[in-house]
C-alpha cells in the first residue's frame, strides 16, 4: 500500500508543477487552488509513504515520478522539445526508480 501511496503522491507532483505554469504570481486563483491541493495532498502521501519506505528510496522515486511526469506532460501539452536523448534520459530515470523499488 506504501507504494501505491508513493506513486499516487508522485503524479500530484506532476500536478502541482503543472498547475505552477498557471498561477501567475498566485494571482489566478483557480489554478492557485488546484496548486496548493496538489502539493497538500502530494507531500502528504510522500510523508505516510515514507513510513514504510525508507526515506531516501521515498523521496528519490517520489522525486523521480514527478520530474518524469512534468517532462512528459511538458512535452506532450506544452510544445517541449522531444529529442532522442531526452527520450533516453527518462528511460534512465525510470530505470533508476525500478532499481530502488527491487532494492527497497
């Protein structure tokens, strides 16, 4: 179940850096709101991940889930570059996540 938890709160990452495109100085509320409940409920999930997996393995795959995630959503939504070594550099990332999690 810590895991579940732990992925669910790497993809609210992904949100709440999402969100952080729109905020406008925390000036537009809506996506301000959405921001503030992605990081609230994200950090949340790291915290009662984190009292199963150890601490570093958490916050290294929750980190690693969220910069994936943002990387694909900026590339897939927002007109990011989609090179080869980008593409190759996620697989490593994702890699390194599956490594920890075998490991843990």
């Amino acid at each position: 179940m810590a895991w579940f938890l732990l992925i669910l709160g790497g993809l609210f990452e992904v949100g709440f850096t999402t969100c952080l495109r729109f905020v406008e100085g925390f000036r537009n509320l809506p996506w301000t709101a959405g921001f503030l409940a992605s990081v609230t409920l994200s950090m949340g999930l790291l915290e009662v991940a984190a009292r199963s997996i150890p601490m570093g393995t958490a916050y290294a795959v929750w980190g690693g889930i969220g910069a994936v995630g943002t990387v694909i959503v900026g590339m897939a939504f927002f007109n990011e570059p989609t090179t080869t070594v980008r593409l190759l550099l996620i697989l490593v990332i994702v890699g390194a996540i599956a490594g920890l999690r075998m490991t843990a």
